[in-house]
DNA sequence: GGATAATATCTATATATTAATATATGCGAG
DNA sequence: CTCGCATATATTAATATATAGATATTATCC
C-alpha cells in the first residue's frame, strides 16, 4: 500500500506551510517574486528567520531561487499555491465566525485581492 | 499587527492537516461521513491512533462529531476542505514528476474522484 | 587581496509532536 | 446492576521543530 507513502508525503508539504513566517512568505510571494531583503522588510522578521524559513519552502520544492549577484529572487515554484492559500482563507472565513477581530482582518485581507 | 495573529492561526490550521493519518481521515471523510470504526478499517490503523487524530482534527473545528449510541459518526464540517485536499493533490502531481512511484499512484487517485 | 553587503548555515536550548501502551468513560444488552 | 463494546483520554519516552544568536559563504567593489 503506498497510499501510505503518498499520504506521508502530503502531510510533509502541508508541514510545509505550517508556520506563521512560512505563510507570510507565500503570501507575499504568491503576488510577485521578491528579495530576501524586501521578505525581510514586509515580514518585519530578521534576516536568518527568514533565510532559513525559506529553506525550508526549498527543500519542498515549493519555491525557487534566483541569483542575480549578491542578491536572490525568490518565486513560488506553481501558482496553484495562490489558489491553495484563497480556499484555505475562505474555509478560516466559515470557521471564524465568533472570533470577530480575526475575522474582521480576514475580510479586509480578502476583499484585497 | 494582526495581520500575524491571522498567520499563527493559518498555519495551526495547515498543521492539522501534517500528519498522514489526519490527511487520510480527511480524504475519507470528505467522501461521506463514517464511524471510528470504519476509519480504523479502511486506515489500517488501532483505535487509540484513530481516535486521537481525530481529538486533533475536532479541535481545530475541521470535523464534527455525532453520537450515535455506543458508536460516532464523524464529518467534515466544511466541504471546502475536499477542494483544498484537490488543488493540494494537483500540486503534488506536478511536483512529483521525476519521482515516478508516487505520480502512478497520485494519478490513480485523481483519476477515481 | 581586503572590506563590505546579502544570504545561508550552524549550534544550543526550549518546546512540541509522535507512537505505544495503559486506563477511563459511556452506553446498551441482558 | 454489571458486563462488554466503542470511544476517549492519560502517560511516557523518543524524536522533531522552533527560536535566538553566532558564524560562515558568496559576490562585488575598491
């Protein structure tokens, strides 16, 4: 039976996004590519979190990297990923019924796109 | 910033989903609803492992719980979460492309639904 | 080559998750 | 009321992950 092995290798990808800087990243990459440094500045996170979260995204092969110089361009490796992050915000939506303020910036977030 | 706080809650919703077995109650909830007992069947998995995956998936709110006598029937609350265990699958189908093994098995499943 | 900027990796410690096993709870049958 | 089944929870040891800080690598400029 290797569904098992297929199984153990989706629970790896969403792993994957499962942390809070991770989000962050795809969030903002899934607009357009960036810099480590502009990740850095719109995360408000420091340079090595955000280095090695996205090592992490790399070793996935969920995004990729370009070098150009001294500076490198991150993508997302498939656009599916945008798709996949506006169904799980619209599932948080039904879910977040009761918590107000989440749910308050949840829509701002989603009437932005 | 709530933005973070909105993140931090994403990505507890996405490490719900990183786990095999929690992955594998999920595809086979998100066709219909089932008792612990058929999960553990069509898992292949003891009780206890069934049970508490399951603690883990009701409180995240992502499956509900019905008593039924001696036995519970479990669902998905939000049938969104087929739609995003699809989009996830078409991402993993181009992901794995050179790990042949796993794309015969990931198309076999697409194919079924 | 040396200095500097951008990015990556490592290390140590704290914390979280898992798996296995044991035990507890609730309900229906008789 | 008590037995047995279905499910849930607790316990513990092993493993994995996160976080913060220090350090290493790489490319560019002089």
């Amino acid at each position: 039976m290797r569904v098992n092995a297929l199984r153990a290798f989706k629970a790896e990808f969403f792993r994957a996004l499962a942390h809070p800087t991770r989000i962050g990243i795809l969030e903002i990459l899934a607009g357009s590519d960036r810099t480590v440094q502009q990740l850095q500045a719109a995360l408000g996170a420091d340079q090595p979190t955000v280095s090695q979260q996205l090592a992490v995204l790399r070793a996935k092969n969920i995004v990729a990297a370009r070098k150009a110089g001294t500076t490198v361009h991150y993508s997302v490796r498939d656009p599916l990923v945008a798709d996949l992050l506006a169904i799980a915000r619209r599932i948080f939506n039904n879910q977040l019924i009761g918590s107000q303020s989440l749910l308050r910036e949840l829509q701002r977030e989603t009437r932005r796109r």
